[in-house]
C-alpha cells in the first residue's frame, strides 16, 4: 500500500471516529438537529424585537411593516435590492395538518407567484427548542431581486398557533436574511 493511500484511508478513519458516534446518538434518539446563525452573520443583525409572543433579532436597515387581518400578523422586514423576511402568525386554530403539509400549502402559494421555483427536499431542524420544517428556494420574479433570488420558508406550531417564517434575497443577501429567521423565539 503506498503511502498516499494509507494516508486518506487513516483521514477516513478519524472521519468516522470522530463522527459518527455523534450521528448515531441524533439518530439514535430521534432528535433532529439544532438550526442556529453563523456568529459572523449574527454581528449584522439589530437587537431583539419582540411582538405577540414572539421575538427575533431583525436584519440591521431593514424597514419594518407589520400588517394584520382576520386571518394572520404579518410582521415583515424588507429592504429596496436586498430581500426581505416575514413572520407569520395565524390567527385561528390550525387545522390538524402536519409540518409538511403546512409546507406545502406554503410551497404552492410561491409556485403560482414566482417563475421557475426550485426547491431543496423538506428538513427537520429545531430553533430555540422548536421543531420546524424548512426548505430552500430559488425563484425568478420575486419582489424588488433582479433575476434569479433565493429564500427559504420555516414551519412550525406553537401549541396550536401556526408560525410561517420565510425570507428571500440575492445571491449576496440570503444568508443574513436567514440569520435573523434562526433567531426567532417564542416568548415565555
């Protein structure tokens, strides 16, 4: 065996040691994994707003509009060119849907406002202790991004109450625009 070899084959093994107990304990215990900011990005948002029994740490120049019907708040921050993020909130009991559904219904909305949506496969993660579904997008025609823009939607309940987080931005943009969406927390 030449040394080059034995090289990578001990990189895969240290690999594997060092992992995969952590992957089997998560798996193991049906947990999945823990959505949080890059701490770099974290530095660009504002401080912690807080709203009707929620909070989260809104993008730093970003214009804040809150608007309420029958049905849903909807607390949105947006700035001219570079994306904007929406919390969600239902007003009314949810029906008794899944995360995924909820999703769905969320995915099918986008379909018929954007062009060409491609989305990334549904994931499980927990934020602030909360179990959410997520997908990622790319879009052509959303509002204010030339081209091509990217975003993502989060899904959870808090008991009964459907909470919708959902963002977009360019290229350059959206991933500080999910930062602020992984500071979201319901408040005691």
């Amino acid at each position: 065996m030449n040394m080059r070899k034995f090289v990578a084959i001990l990189g895969m093994l240290s690999f594997c040691v060092l992992t995969l107990p952590q992957i089997a304990r998560c798996q193991e215990a049906g947990k999945p994994p823990t959505w949080q900011p890059d701490e770099a990005r974290s530095k660009r948002l504002a401080a912690a707003a807080k709203f009707e029994g929620w909070s989260i740490r809104p993008l730093s120049g970003y214009e804040n509009r809150t608007k309420k019907d029958a049905r849903e708040t909807r607390t949105t921050w947006v700035k001219q060119d570079q994306g904007a993020m929406s919390v969600i909130q239902a007003l009314n009991p949810a029906d008794k849907i899944t995360l995924e559904q909820g999703l769905d219904r969320v995915v099918e909305l986008m379909k018929q406002r954007w062009r060409n949506v491609e989305l990334t496969p549904y994931e499980r993660g927990v934020i602030d202790g909360k179990t959410f579904v997520r997908t990622r997008y790319s879009a052509e025609g959303l509002p204010g991004v030339a081209g091509r823009g990217f975003g993502f939607v989060y899904a959870t309940y808090d008991a009964k109450t459907p909470f919708v987080i959902t963002g977009f931005g360019t290229e350059k943009t959206i991933e500080d625009v999910e930062a602020s969406a992984l500071t979201f927390r319901i408040l005691p």
